[in-house]
C-alpha cells in the first residue's frame, strides 16, 4: 500500500498541503472547525506527518547538522566531539533545533550531505575548498567550518599554533634527546595532506619550537596515532616492544596523551620522571588522570557553541561569511610534566 501523503489529506479534507502542515504545526493560525476536519481525515487515512515533507514546504527541518570526516565510531572515541557537541546542543536547546551527526557513506561525505535533512552543516577538521565540503557553497547550503581553513565561509578555530608552541617550548625545555610527536590519523580518504589546517597549524607551532630550540627536526618523530585512549595506548605500547624508548610525548589529542600514560603504567614507567607527557584539548579527563594531564586546553564548549550561533545566523539570512572566530590557546601545566628544576610543573593559579 502507498505511503499517505500530506497531498492525500489535503484533497480528502477540501484544503491546501500547507492548511494540513499548519494543523499539525500551527494550529492556533486556523479555525477550530477547520483543525478538526483536518485531523479527522488524517486519523481517516492514517497519515502522520513526515518530517522530510514538512521540510519541504517549510523550506527549513529544524536540524543542524554536525559533519565530521569519520565514522560516528570512530569520531566519538576521542572526547573532544562530547564536550563539543555540548556547545552546540547548548545553542540548540535555545533556539529549539534538533542536531543530526553527518558522517560518510560508502567512505563519501559528498553522498551523505546529499541524504541528511538538515539546513545547514557544521564542518568540522574539512575545509571549505575540500572537493566534499565545496559543492555546499555551489548550493548555497549554509555551513560553518571548525577546526579548518575557510576565506569565504564563516568559521571557528582556536591558537592552534600558539598553543602548539609553547608546549613543545616546555618540554624542549628539559633538554629532552628523544622527543616523539603523536599526530593525528585521518581517514584515508582525507590524507591528501595529513597535517592540513588543524594538524598544519599545531604542526608548524612545534617545528617552530624545535627549531629555535636547535633540536632538530625529523619526519620519524612524527607518528600517526588515532584520537582515543586506546590508539595512544597502543602507540606507546608498540613503541616500547620496538625497542623505541622516548623521555617525553607531545601529542595533538588528549584522548591520544591518556592512552600513552595508561601504557606508561603498564609498563612500569614513573611519570613525569621517566616519560613526560603533554596533550592538547583539555577535555575533564586530563584533570583526573593519573598523574593530571599538563595539555593545551582550548574552550570545546564555546567553540561548539559559537559555530551553532554561526550557522543560525547563516540559516536565518545573515552575511557572516567573513566572520572568523579564533578562540584562546592555554598552556595548563599539571603533573605529567616536569618544571626545570625536576619536579612536577604546575601553572600559576591553573588546575
């Protein structure tokens, strides 16, 4: 039997489709006779309103997408996507909008935006010019992009330089001789340049350190690790069975940072006495690890949240296409690592 559609009741009812989606959305803009009539007949036919046709005629669904270049698995075993997400459900709580994770079909992000009702899409680690992202501005769908380079569309980014700097200053400090460096690891679809906007800027902040520290700079400190607990872990576990035996860690994820210091206690090592380690997000578990992670925290919260109000204001017929937010970078120095003089660092006046 064919589906009921809004067009059926329409007909039955004697009414336009758009009386029918008022009945069911906007009752108090229509008569009392006219709102029973229509709902009889629904209950008549057994039709319930579909969202995608509610989009339809409403020109909006009430949804913002979240983009992001992984599975949902995949995406979701680093914790930085929790405490972002937070941020941008706060904006839709407030705006009454419903969120919708996007990620890849059949490996394409191209085919999933084509298959996801929303009015508009949150990028995030893709930039604008990516050839999955671009089609998006040929079709004048709004989108916000984070974590990624953008010159025509709004976006959201942190001091990922800055920040990537000073921690790898830090740590160079100590006179480290064997310091290895957990990238991230992109989808392979994705790694047409590895170390792109996010991973590039973090990326020239800590060459930068090395080399004004006269360290030296080589590719085979650089591993591709996976944004979770258990891809750090597993790094810092293979690297011991190698025969690898690093004094310090500077990894771009916390989530990556926490798996190496799980290995560390696996592997009897003191930390930061034998292996000192530093992340970069701050996510709540870096506080409650053991030892408390020294990282780059960046405000996930805000930022999830700035990109929602970003593509609101996109979706509702705002120009904010040259609004480029860059949020702060902070150095939070706990007892993963260790001060000059040997023991345990910790910032002024930060926890």
């Amino acid at each position: 039997m064919a589906r009921v559609t809004i067009s059926d009741v329409a007909r039955r009812a004697g009414v336009s489709p758009t009386t029918v989606s008022f009945t069911f959305n906007r009752p108090w803009e229509l008569s009392p006779e006219t709102v029973r009539r229509v709902l009889e007949t629904s209950r008549e036919l057994g039709y319930a309103p579909n969202p995608h046709a509610k989009a339809l005629l409403s020109s909006r669904s009430g949804v913002l997408g979240l983009l992001v270049p992984e599975s949902i698995t995949d995406a979701f075993a680093n914790p930085f996507y929790s405490c972002f997400v937070q941020g941008v459900g706060r904006v839709c709580n407030e705006r009454e909008l419903s969120m919708m994770i996007v990620s890849p079909i059949d490996e394409s992000i191209g085919e999933a935006i084509t298959r996801a009702p929303a009015d508009g899409f949150v990028v995030v680690g893709l930039g604008e010019d990516h050839e999955d992202i671009a089609p998006l501005a040929r079709r004048g769908v709004p989108f916000v992009v984070v974590d990624g380079t953008s010159e025509y569309a709004p976006s959201v980014n942190v001091e990922d330089e800055r920040g990537a700097y000073e921690a790898a200053a830090f740590i160079l400090s100590h006179g480290h001789e064997d310091v290895l460096l957990m990238s991230f690891l992109k989808p392979e679809r994705y790694r047409d340049d590895p170390y792109r906007d996010v991973g590039q800027r973090r990326m020239a902040g800590y060459r930068r350190a090395f080399e004004e520290a006269g360290a030296g700079w080589e590719e085979g400190h650089v591993l591709d690790v996976p944004c979770s607990f258990e891809g750090g872990r597993r790094c810092m576990l293979e690297l011991w069975r190698a025969g690898r035996r690093p004094t310090a860690l500077i990894c771009m994820s916390d989530a990556a940072a926490l798996g190496a210091l799980l290995a560390a206690r696996e592997l009897g090592l003191r930390v930061p006495e034998d292996l000192e380690v530093v992340g970069f997000d701050d996510i709540p578990a870096a506080r409650i690890s053991h030892p408390p992670l020294s990282t780059v925290r960046q405000p996930t919260v805000e930022k999830g949240a700035a990109a929602a109000n970003l593509l609101v204001r996109a979706i509702e017929g705002e120009d904010v296409a040259q609004e480029h937010v860059v949020l702060p970078a902070t150095l939070v120095l706990r007892g993963s690592t260790r001060s000059k003089k040997g023991a345990p660092a910790k910032a002024p006046g930060l926890p």
